[in-house]
C-alpha cells in the first residue's frame, strides 16, 4: 500500500486481495506513521470486515463495509505456516508469549515399528539378485541362543530386552571382548565384529567366560570392569619381550607380557593437554571447537565455519569435540579416526610421517608444547626430568637424559645467538632464550614414539 495522509477523526482503509488458486488466507499489516515519526502496527484481526465480492458504489470506499463479514482468524503473527514471515506487532498474542517461555528441548528421531497386523514381507532373493525374491523370511533369533525358557521376541523392544538380558549367551561376551581389545589392542576374540561360526574360537575361553559373569554380577558396570582389568597381574607386565619370547608368541596369545599398542588420536589429545596441565574437567553441554588448519573445511559441505573455542572450552576432553561428517576432525583423522558416516567394529592401526608432522607442527599441539615449557618455567624444576615424566609417564635413563640435556642446551644456545627468536616460539613477548628453550624441548619429547604409544 502506498502512503497515505490520514484525516482528523475517523479514516477508513480497503485492502483487495485477488487469489488465482485454491483456498487461501489473508495476512496483512497495516503500518500508520505519525507526523511526529512514530509507527504503530496493526496485525490483521478479528475486527477487520470482508466481502467476497467488490461492494457496489463507492461509499464503502469512505464509510466501511457495513455489511461486511466478520474475519475467520486461521492464525496470529508467528504461527506456521507463517512463522518465518517478518510481522511486527505492538503486542504478541498471549499464545506466541507462552511458546516463547518454552524450553528450547533438543529431540531426537525414534523409530517407530509397523502394527503386528501388518509387517513388512522380508523375502530371501535368489542368488542375490534384488528382483527376484525366492521364499519369505520371518525375524527370529538362532534357536541355537535360546535356552528352554526363553520365548522368541515378537517386536523389536522384546528383542532389545533379550539382547541385555541373562538368557543372550554372547551380549555379556561381547562386551568384555570390546574392552578388553580397547586395554590390549585385540580381544580375546580377535574378530571383534565377529562372534559367528566363521570367527575365530578364544584364546582363553575360560577368562572370557569368568568377565562375563563377573560383568553381569557386577551390575554391568563397565567401570568396575576397566579397574578390574588394568589392576590384573596380566595388564601390569612389561612389554618388553625377549627374541624367544617374540619367535614363539609373535601375537602375544600367550598373554605373557604387557599391551604395546600406539593410542587413538582421542586419547593422544587427552593424553597431551593432561601432560600439559591443561586438560578441562568441565563435563556434559554442547561440543567444542578445538584449533585446526582452516582448510580442512576447504571444501566441505554446508556450513564451513570452524569458530576456534575459547577458554575453557579449547582444552576439553576429545569427546566433547563437535563432529562435521563432511569434514572429520583433522587431529584425528591423521591417527586413523573415522568419519561417522559409517559404523566400525575396529578401528585400523597405522604409523605414517604425517603423524609426525602433525605433533611437530600443528597449532593445536605446538600450543600445548608452549604451555608444558611454560608450566616447567615456572616452576624452576629440572625440564628434562619433568617433561620427560609428564609425557612418557616413567624417568629417563642417563643415557636419555644427557641427549636431551645436550638438545636443550643446543636450542638455547641458537636463541642466544639469535638464529631464532624467543617471541616466536613461546608466543610471548616476555620470553628469554632458557623459556624457549624448554618449548623446544617439550616439543622434540611430544613427538618421541614412547609418548604416543602405550608403554
């Protein structure tokens, strides 16, 4: 509607809406604007009158509608499907005041299974091929798993009952398997997504059996389980091997020495901002962005913003760091980390230069190296003993400690002479040579194999 000079007294306005389609609604907006520059808005109401048919004459034009139809509200400003459409009012409706003093609840999808009374059919296609279905399958488990008094599940919620109940044979195995592979590197089952007749049969059948029923007695606490493991005598022995030892037991089936296994790109991280005295023992809430080179979202889909955490935030556990399917974490992509978009029963295990270069080089762990020399500064202690506890978990022997006593004395001795610069390594324009130093070297120990690798 174009401008308008409002007279004194009473001003009456049309509006004529013509519709091309099927049923429709009105929703209009009146905005007066007062000489003085003041607006008032005025929302389509129950008190505006129409008339499906253009009135005859022109008096309507000055006088109103005086047999105008009273307006059928469909809905107010804010309600869907006009929701998105930007009304102003001068006050909202007691409705839209209410939803807005609704919790903003995250939901999730649930599934919801077909009535009993009418299934979907599950055909067995002949030789694979999709369009040629042979004979109808119906849901059932191995009878082989049932014991007498089982009964066989009808739904999908009896079959999720049966999966954590006693009567499953294999769910509490299953689960001891999966934590043991996660403390040693492989189960006692090898073939962890495996438990079928084609899988390999335990190496100790026995103690498989003994975790299982101790889980299940144990109220399925997998804590109490992880302390029961790593507490045993079998956790806690050297993996140091001797040649007969590797000849004979090369896969360590034996169980005759300790795990020796490189982490997760998780727990690494974890494993450094302990280290370093700055890992967050926040829990729960919404996940975290930690530093990452910006062209890892380079070509990712949708949104490419990484906004870099602040705070607290920035030195959270792993688990909290948010997942992007189109473009994964790059911290622990490099250390065999997965993507999400599939579901794996074990992770794969490789050693490759780019790791390497990622705890030498990456903004996220050259941060940590500045506050591990940094904390050692501080506190005036010997830096090759501390960082090398820190971060290998055990005290260097002599011969260790004099290399890296002569690294350190060398990096000092280059920031000295002025071959590089102290502000450039710490990130602090306070820093002398001796502080910069100490980065270097916890820096060059971040990046031994021992402080990566489970000892």
């Amino acid at each position: 509607m174009s401008p308008t000079t409002s007279r004194k007294g009473i001003n009456t306005l049309s509006v004529k809406a013509t519709n091309n389609g099927g049923p429709g609604a009105l929703i209009a907006q009146l905005e007066i604007i007062s000489a003085e520059g003041k607006r008032q808005s005025h929302v389509t109401d129950q008190s505006w009158k129409l008339s499906e048919q253009e009135p005859e004459g022109n008096d309507w034009k000055t006088k109103g509608l005086s047999d105008g139809q009273e307006s059928t509200i469909a809905g107010k400003a804010g309600d869907a499907p006009w929701k998105n459409i930007p009304l102003k009012s001068n006050e909202l409706s007691e409705l839209h005041a209410l939803r807005k003093q609704l919790p903003n609840n995250r939901r999730s999808l649930v599934m919801q299974e077909r009535p009993a009374d009418n299934p979907r059919p599950t055909y067995l296609r002949h030789r694979g091929e999709y369009t040629s279905p042979k004979h109808e399958v119906h849901p059932k488990i191995p009878e082989i798993l049932l014991s007498k008094n089982t009964k066989m599940p009808t739904n999908r919620l009896e079959f999720a009952r049966w999966l954590v109940s006693q009567d499953n044979p294999i769910g509490d195995r299953v689960t001891v398997n999966r934590a043991w592979r996660s403390l040693f590197g492989f189960g006692l089952i090898r073939t962890s997504g495996d438990f079928g007749t084609q899988a390999p049969a335990p190496d100790h059948p026995e103690l498989l059996d003994w975790l299982a029923v101790g889980f299940r007695k144990q109220g399925m606490s997998l804590k109490k389980l992880h302390r029961q493991i790593v507490t045993s005598a079998t956790y806690k022995q050297s993996s140091t091997a001797s040649p007969e030892l590797l000849e004979k037991d090369p896969q360590n089936r034996l169980l005759a020495r300790g795990p020796r296994l490189r982490l997760s790109g998780e727990l690494i991280r974890d494993h450094m901002l302990h280290a370093s005295g700055k890992l967050s023992s926040k829990m729960y809430g919404p996940g975290v962005y930690p530093p990452q080179p910006k062209t890892v979202l380079s070509h990712a889909f949708g949104n490419q913003t990484w906004n870099v955490s602040k705070g607290e935030d920035r030195f959270r556990r792993s688990v909290y760091t948010f997942i992007k399917r189109t473009a994964p974490f790059a911290g622990f992509m490099t250390f065999d980390g997965t993507s999400g978009e599939n579901c794996l029963a074990k992770r794969d295990r490789s050693n490759t230069p780019l790791q390497a270069l990622t705890l030498l080089n990456d903004e996220m762990y050259v941060e940590l190296a500045r506050e591990a020399g940094k904390l050692v500064h501080q506190t005036s202690k010997d830096p090759v003993n501390e960082l090398f506890r820190r971060f290998l978990t055990r005290p260097p022997s002599e011969e260790e400690s004099k290399v890296l006593q002569d690294y350190l004395e060398q990096q000092i001795d280059r920031l000295k002479k002025g071959q590089l610069k102290p502000v450039d390594v710490t990130n602090d324009t306070k820093a002398d040579a001796i502080w910069a130093g100490k980065v270097l070297l916890a820096r060059a120990i971040m990046n031994l194999d021992e402080s990566i690798t489970k000892p």
